[in-house]
C-alpha cells in the first residue's frame, strides 16, 4: 500500500471532525463528573437587588434562589399526592419524594439531579399507574421542567441544548419501546415547553456575559489608558527637561573650552583637564539627545520660546483671569533662584491645577500660593466649589497623574484632595539641595 493511499484513507472528513467534536462535548458536559458535589452559592450582598433592601434582612436573602428551588420541590410534592391513583402509601410517597428529591438535588449535584429526573420518569409512571401521557406523569413532568431549567441556569447554554436533545430521545425510546404508545403527545409538550424555559434561560446567560465581557473589556481599556496617559505624560516630561539639560551641558562645554584662553599661560594640565570636560559634556549631549529621539515623536517640533519658569506665573495668572477665572498669588519666604527643572515643574504643576479648575469648578475662585522654604520650594493651589449653572466637564484625572510624575520624578511629596469646605486643594513639596553660596552666608550670618 503507498503513501498516498494510505493518507487517502486516514483524511477525515469535517463532518467525522463535527462528530466528534460534538460526542466529545456531550461526554464532557453530561459524563464528565455526572455527580460532582457543585452546591450553589448564596447571592452576594452588593446585587443589585438584595442592596436595596434593609440591613437586617439581606443576610436572609442572600438565601433566596435555595428557598425558591425548596418550593418548587414543595409543589411537585403536592401534584403528586393530588393526582396518585393508588392508595397504597408507599406508592404514593415514592411517587411524590423521587421527583421532589431530583429538584432539590440541583442545588448539589446539578447534572445528577438532571439524569436522576430523567432515569426516574418510567419509574414514576410505574409506581403511579397513570397511563394517559405515560410515562410523564404531571409530578414527573413538572419535575423534570424545573431540574431542566435549575441546571441551565447553573451551566452554560450547551448543556442546556443536550439535556433538551437526550430527553427528547429519551422520550420518545421510552413510549415506543416500553409503553404503550400513548404518550407522545404528553412529550411533546414536554419539549416544547422546556425548549421555551431553556431559551430564556439562554438569553439570560449571553446577556450576563456580554456585560461581564463588556465590564472586563472597559477595565483593560481603563487600565490601557491610565498606562498610555502616564506614558504620555512622562515623554512630556523628557521633551521639556531635555532642553534645560541640553542648555547646561552646552554652556559647561563651551565654558570648558573658552576658560584656557582666560588665563596667560596655562599649565598643560589645565589645559588638559579643561579639554576633557569639554570632551565629556559633549558626549554626555550627544547621548542625552540620542535618548530622547526614542521617545520623541517624528512630527515633534521643539518650542522657540525658553521653558518657563516661576517668573513667568503672573503671565499665566494674567491669562486664566481672561478666562473668567479669579485666582491670587501668595509669595512667601525668601524668593531665590532654583534650578530650572525644579521651577519648570512647578510652572507647570501651578498651570495644570488651574486649568482643572477651569474645567472641572466652573465660577470658582483660586488661590495659589508658592513657599521659598529652607530645603526646597512648597506650592498649594486650592479653589473653592463651583458656583452658577454652568455643568463641570468630566475628566479623567490626567492631569494629576502628570503633577504627581513631576513631582515624584524631583524627590517630592504630593496631594491631591477636596478641600474641607467644599473644591480641590494641591499641594505639593518640591526639595532642593543648598547651593555653595547659600550655605556660605548661612554660615556667616
């Protein structure tokens, strides 16, 4: 035999693959662990019902799918007993208990309760002696409809179509084979009642996980999207400091390579060490430049203007005052100049908790107040509620995301926080080392 002939006959077709899939499915779902000990859960406390009942009663009511399914097996219970024929009591309990037993199983063992339902049903029809829709009797029926629908509420819509499937062959076996032929009708309506129940039950299950997929798919975009702003907001970051970077290491560069010059004769160490200062700035630029290219954008332009500085605050102020926004500024303590990173930022932090009062406290007032304190610079941007009928805008706290990265990124302490009598309050604490002269004339003083 060849190969090719061998392969020819080892292909399967896609509907032998259908098959299988299917039976594999089926042993899967309806085999697999038949009787595995799977009770159900109490509803939780927070739903959306039981939370809006009173406090002393949604313990209780956690419990109310088991008092449910405890009723349904009350009410097989009572068709039984109403519609026996045999006055024998043992007939008539069995006939009543083996369905109401099968109902209450579901709360367990969800799937045996299911073959318990349907393997009982000739047995019922036989302890009942009800022969008109044999072997469905109404306790059997009614049974078998409620564990039908219990476990396809407690599984997963594929069980519920071969449970349908199996009782429909089932059925039919049963009349045919060891009945008497009378009681296909009674199926029938068997199946066509439990394929409503279950199509319900169904829509019920692709409804809770398209909003569970939905809530899961909205929590990875939020997740995405706070990662991408904090991204965003640390390129911001680079760009910016990059320029007042580049300014200092230009300036030690060309100071390094103007200072030999300023002195007559220089020894040729000088001359030396100055030239290799030189040499190191300009790498160090160099490198610093080829680090940001990562992470700046190929249409990035770089600002004309200089960065600003806390100099340029009452330009800003001057600004959102024409925006309709009322706002004053404090200035305490000992004004000094900082190191241009430090003051960047806090422009920026002070520029970025105005323009959320803008958006976010519409007819508010603002304070902002700048601290020159020993070890560093103190900011405090508080406004009050919003006043009038103009709506705030939503927002989705990126800016305070990008303060506290500068201000982390300088070693610093930040709040975020409604003010106590009513607004937002930012405050921030920025440290910044002791230069060589202040440190000479706190000594002296």
């Amino acid at each position: 035999m060849t190969e090719k002939t061998r392969g020819a006959r080892g292909a399967r077709s896609p509907e032998y693959d259908l098959v299988k899939g299917a039976l594999a499915g089926l042993r899967h779902d309806l085999f697999h662990d038949a009787f595995a000990y799977r009770p159900l859960p109490p509803l939780p406390t927070d739903g959306p019902l039981i939370r809006r009942l009173p406090e002393r009663l949604r313990t209780t009511a956690r419990w109310m799918p088991h008092a449910v399914v405890g009723g349904l097996a009350v009410i097989v219970l009572l068709i039984a007993f109403g519609e026996s024929r045999y006055g024998n009591p043992l007939a008539v309990a069995l006939t009543g208990l083996i369905p109401a037993a099968a109902v209450v199983m579901t709360l367990v063992r969800p799937v045996g309760a299911w073959w318990l339902s349907l393997g009982s049903v000739p047995v019922v029809g036989l302890l009942s002696g009800y022969w008109g829709d044999w072997p469905w009797t109404p306790a059997s029926l009614a049974a078998h409809l409620v564990v039908m629908t219990v476990v396809a509420a407690r599984t997963r819509p594929r069980i519920a179509g071969w449970m349908w499937a199996l009782t429909a062959a089932y059925g039919l076996f049963v009349e045919d084979f060891l009945g008497r032929g009378a009681g296909r009708a009674a199926t029938a309506e068997v199946l066509f009642t439990a394929a409503l129940a279950l199509l319900v039950v169904t829509v019920w299950h692709v409804r809770r996980d398209a909003r569970q997929e939905v809530a899961a798919q909205q929590t990875v975009t939020a997740v995405e999207r706070d990662r991408r702003t904090l991204l965003e907001e640390r390129t911001t970051i680079a760009r910016e400091l990059h320029d007042v970077v580049a300014h200092h290491m230009s300036v030690v560069a060309i100071q390094a390579e103007a200072a030999p010059y300023r002195v007559e004769n220089p020894p040729p160490e000088l001359e030396q060490a100055f030239a290799t200062i030189r040499e190191n700035a300009v790498a160090a630029l160099t490198e610093l430049r080829r680090v940001l290219g990562v992470v700046r954008a190929e249409d990035y332009q770089a600002p004309d203007a200089p960065q600003p500085v806390l100099d340029d605050v009452d330009g800003l102020l001057s600004n959102v005052r024409d925006a309709g926004l009322e706002v004053e500024k404090t200035v305490t303590g000992a004004v000094r100049e900082l190191p241009q990173g430090v003051e960047l930022s806090a422009y920026r932090i002070i520029q970025e908790a105005l323009s959320n009062t803008l958006r976010h406290a519409p007819g508010a007032t603002a304070r902002v107040e700048i601290s020159y304190v020993l070890g560093g610079l103190g900011l405090r941007i508080v406004n009050t509620a919003p006043q009038g009928l103009v709506k705030p805008s939503p927002g989705a706290g990126h800016g305070i995301t990008g303060m506290r990265e500068r201000v982390t990124m300088l070693n610093g302490e930040m709040t975020a926080e409604p003010a106590r009598g009513g607004g937002y309050e930012v405050t921030a604490f920025i440290p910044v080392a002791e230069s060589a002269d202040e440190r000479e004339g706190r000594q002296r003083s």
